[in-house]
C-alpha cells in the first residue's frame, strides 16, 4: 500500500498561501483554526525561503503517543487521524507535535481548548466516508473519492506534492537533478540548468 | 641604404621557420599553462549567477533550528506558528512517557507498600492509658473548614490528575476509549474548574496553621532524630510535631508550585509559548506527585494508623490522653481547658461513681 507523504519544495514556494485559504476553504475550518501555514525563513533577507507546513503524517507519531485518551490512530496508507468523539482538548498533541499541527478552537469559558482539530491529509475521520457527520467534525473526504489533498493538487507552483511517498521521491529527485545541485554544495545554479523533459 | 627584398625571399621564408620552430614548444607550454590556469581558477570558486546554498544543508539546519531558535515569518497569528520546527516537543514527549509516568507510578507503589509494611509491623496504634472522656480543643470550626475544604480539593485534584496521567494505561483496558474519554473529559473539566478555587483554599488554611508550624529547632529535630516515635516511645512534640510541619511546609511551598503552574496551564490565553507550557508541565508535575505520594503518608496517620486522631478534625476536640502522649508539651499549656465530652462522664469519675456505688 501507498505511504501518504507531503513534500514542500523549498526552491519552488512562493508563499502565496492559497494552499491555506484552499483548506480553510475545503474543510470549512473556522477561524483561529490553521491546519495548514506557509511560514518564511529569513524573509527579505539573502537566501529567503518559504515552506508550507500541515501534519506530516508521522510513522512514529509523538501526538499519538503523549495523547491521555489514546484518540489517534493510523490508516493503512500511513495517514494519521483522531477521533474527536475521544479527544478531551488537553492540548498534550500540541506539545508534542514539532510541526505545530494540532489546532484548538476556543471551546467555552476561560478559552479552555476544544476538541483538536489538524490535517486529515483530506481522509476525514472515524465516521462513515462522506457522510454529513465526518464533513461536519473533519473535513471533505478527497482520499474516499480517489483525490489527493487539495492543498498540493492546486499549488500553482507545484511546490507542494501530496502523495505516494515513493512517486513524491521520483519527482523531486529529477528536479534536484535538473538544478544541477551537486554533492559539494555548489549550489542551485539556474544558469547552468539545462532543462530537461 | 638597405636593398628592399620582396617578403617571401627565401632567406626570409628560413628565418620564419626557424623562429617558429624554436618557439612553438614554448608556445605550447604556455598555452597548456594558460589552459590549467583557467581550469585552476575555475574549481574553487563557485559560478556566478542567481545562487543559493542548496541542496540547502543552511535552509534545513535553520528550519530543524541546529543552532538555536530561528524564527520566520507567517500569516498565521497563533503562538509558535512562526516556528517550523519545535524541537522541544521531543524533549516533552521523552519526559512524560519515559520519565514521569513510569517514576510517579513507581512512587506511588513504593509508599503504598511502605504504608501496608508499616501498618503490618505496628498495627493500630492505640491510646496508651486509653480514652479518658476529657478533651481539649485542637482546631477551631475555621480551621476544620479550611482543612476539609483543602482536602476534598486537594483529593479531587489529585485523582483527576492521576486519572489523565495513568489512566490511558489502566481504565482504558477497564472502560475502553470511549467510557474513559468520558472519565477523562470530566476529569479534564473538574481539574481546571477547582484548581483556581483549591488556591484559596490553601491560602486560608496557610493563614490559620501558619503560627503553630513556625519551626522550633531544638525540639524538632529531636523528634526527627527519634523517628517521632514511629518504632518506639513517644517523643516530646509541641501542638503540632516535626513531621506535621513538614507536611505543613511541604504543602505550602510544593502547593504554591503547583497552583502558580496549574494557572499557567489551564489559562492558555496569554501568548505561552509550547517551551513554556512544557517547562510549566514540568513543574506542576513533579510538584503534583510529590505531594501525592506524601499525601498518602498523611492521610493513613490521619485516619486509620492511630485511634483518637481521625475525630480530631472531625469534630475539632482530642481525648485528652491523645493529646498528652501525642503532643505533651501541647497539652501542657492546655490540660486546663479539658473538659468532660458531652453526654458521657470522664471515665475517672465513672470509675470513682461505680467504685463507691
């Protein structure tokens, strides 16, 4: 079976954030809630990079292990999802978390969290596929339909790539290899590019 | 005057060769030089043009923050959204699946065996001369409330936590995800609803015992040194004892601890970053099973380790024979105010009444 991976390509980004608004947009996430960000490294500076970021999907996920209520689980294509029927919004996945994907709205008073809310790499949650209660908690399920998640399939620069962790390989070693970086660090050098097919 | 010779004499023609003969070798050379020269010039630099330092061994060093935090930029206005990589959440993680669950578990096996091994070699420990039908006023209604108050917080707190530490690998196996989420929500919400109020109630009772806990040295560390009596005869003790102290400062200071964090944690609102609710996390942990597995101490010599102590502070009054081998240099400055316990005669005038009846 496929493993579901995401890749940003850092040289490709152009921070244009439509693959948050794409998202938010999808899923209907409400506001304060982020499952996916684009943040700059060293922005307007000499070497200024952009990386989209959402749930990684980890194999060795640390939301999963810290949760109290054991409310994660792990697909079959290695996409990793909560049951927010579990979750209690401890906020522990937060901690946790190095990418900062788990998400909380602010539940009731005091602005204690919510149930937690993150990537679902578009494959929903626990309930029946596309049924009106797993749109309601999680999302749009694109996986059940034979899509991948919205985010890379309308990047315009096609940084961002969803997919069978094997394809993603493919494609970026050949555009490592049309830049003609080498393995002593030269560098991306785009006049000495030769395009290729 | 020179004669004018047409360019391509013979003469002339021999001269040109010879000349190219003789430096063409070093013409080669040269150009063989020139060639290196270039070649040389060209590997250590690198080529001009639009560059980067990819395959980006500095881009992912920054991200991964290899040296120290490296902050971008994002549209998004949440805490920490501006990070990338948060390379606390690994440390976190180590140290609560690796460090507290397993040590607090331990901890709290350990005193619990302690406490069954104690009860086993000493049993009940009894009024020495018995119950006398006198008591002496130990705490004020005040003080009872404030204690209770304290108390029931402090249980409900306790087990709460308990249950969102533990309970993932004990009531899950009894209840399955589902019953124990439902435990656990109600656990989540009663632990940050009463931990704000178990501050005042701590507050209130540090206020009222504060006076009587204030260390007296000498005596105190006597009764230390004699294990307060635990394996032998009583030792002289003031109203309250070093080991009642102890548990007194204990709970003020470890309790001042765990409040101070448990606002920083349950009120996220403020900006926290997740390095300061880890450290936070930290701190209300170790203070929290700290007091627990003391806690535990307190509450068996409180209830059922010693006969006449659990009435104490439950009605406010002690037999007065508790309080003199308990506490003799207590009831010394008090055995005036004894006075019979209602509705039934001192047992010395019941003795003397049956003895002359």
């Amino acid at each position: 079976m496929a493993r579901m991976k995401f890749y940003c390509d850092a040289e490709r980004c152009i921070e244009c954030n439509a693959c948050v608004t794409a998202c938010k947009n999808e899923h209907d996430i409400p506001w304060g809630v982020n499952r996916r960000r684009v943040v700059t490294i060293k922005d307007g500076e000499q070497g200024e990079r952009s990386l989209s970021v959402a749930c990684m999907h980890c194999s060795d996920a640390p939301c999963a292990a810290v949760c109290p209520v054991d409310c994660f689980y792990t697909t079959g294509d290695g996409i990793v999802l909560h049951d927010k029927d579990i979750c209690i919004g401890c906020g522990y996945c937060f901690y946790a978390c190095p990418f900062g994907a788990p998400q909380f709205p602010e539940a009731s008073a005091f602005s204690s969290r919510g149930k937690m809310d993150k990537c679902t790499f578009c494959a929903g949650g626990p309930e029946e596929d596309q049924s009106s209660d797993e749109y309601k908690k999680y999302g749009r399920n694109r996986i059940s339909e034979g899509k991948l998640p919205l985010c890379a399939e309308m990047c315009s620069t096609k940084a961002l790539l969803a997919g069978d962790g094997d394809v993603l390989s493919d494609i970026y070693r050949k555009r490592v290899i049309n830049r003609g970086a080498s393995a002593f660090d030269w560098g991306v050098n785009f006049n000495s590019t030769k395009i290729q097919g | 005057m020179l004669p004018v010779e047409p360019l391509q004499s013979d003469s002339n023609r021999q001269r040109v060769r010879a000349v190219t003969v003789r430096t063409l070798p070093m013409m080669m050379v040269c150009l063989l030089l020139a060639v290196f020269q270039v070649q040389a010039a060209d590997t250590p630099t690198k080529p001009a043009g639009l560059i980067s330092t990819s395959p980006g061994a500095e881009l992912w060093r920054e991200v991964r923050q290899r040296d120290g935090d490296v902050t971008g930029t994002t549209q998004v206005r949440s805490p920490g959204a501006d990070v990338l990589v948060n390379v606390s959440g690994q440390a976190w993680r180590e140290y609560r699946m690796e460090e507290l669950i397993p040590k607090a578990s331990v901890a709290i096996l350990i005193v619990l065996v302690v406490i069954v091994v104690f009860r086993l070699l000493r049993g009940r420990i009894r009024i020495e001369g018995g119950r006398s039908g006198l008591r002496v006023l130990r705490f004020t209604t005040n003080q009872r409330i404030a204690h209770w108050a304290t108390a029931i917080l402090f249980v409900t707190l306790g087990l709460t936590g308990l249950t969102l530490l533990l309970g993932r690998n004990l009531l899950i196996p009894v209840f399955g995800a589902e019953g124990f989420s439902m435990i656990a929500g109600a656990a989540k919400f009663l632990h940050d609803y009463l931990g704000p109020v178990f501050m005042f109630a701590l507050v209130w009772l540090f206020i009222l015992f504060v006076r009587d806990n204030v260390p007296s040295p000498k005596i105190d560390l006597q009764w230390l040194l004699k294990g307060g009596g635990m394996f032998g005869k009583h030792v002289h003790a003031p109203r309250y004892n070093a080991g009642e102290k102890l548990w007194f400062w204990l709970a003020s200071i470890g309790g001042l601890a765990v409040i101070i964090s448990g606002l920083v944690l349950d009120f996220p609102i403020f900006g926290q970053t997740r390095a300061t609710m880890e450290f936070y996390h930290w701190v209300h942990s170790v203070s929290a099973v700290i007091l627990i597995v003391v806690s535990f101490g307190h509450i068996y010599m409180g209830t059922a380790a010693l006969e006449g102590t659990f009435e104490v502070m439950q009605t406010g009054y002690c037999d007065s024979n508790w309080a003199r081998e308990h506490h003799d240099l207590w009831y010394e400055e008090v055995k005036d105010s004894a006075e019979p316990v209602p509705g039934q005669q001192a047992r010395t005038r019941r003795e003397e009444s049956t003895g002359a009846a």
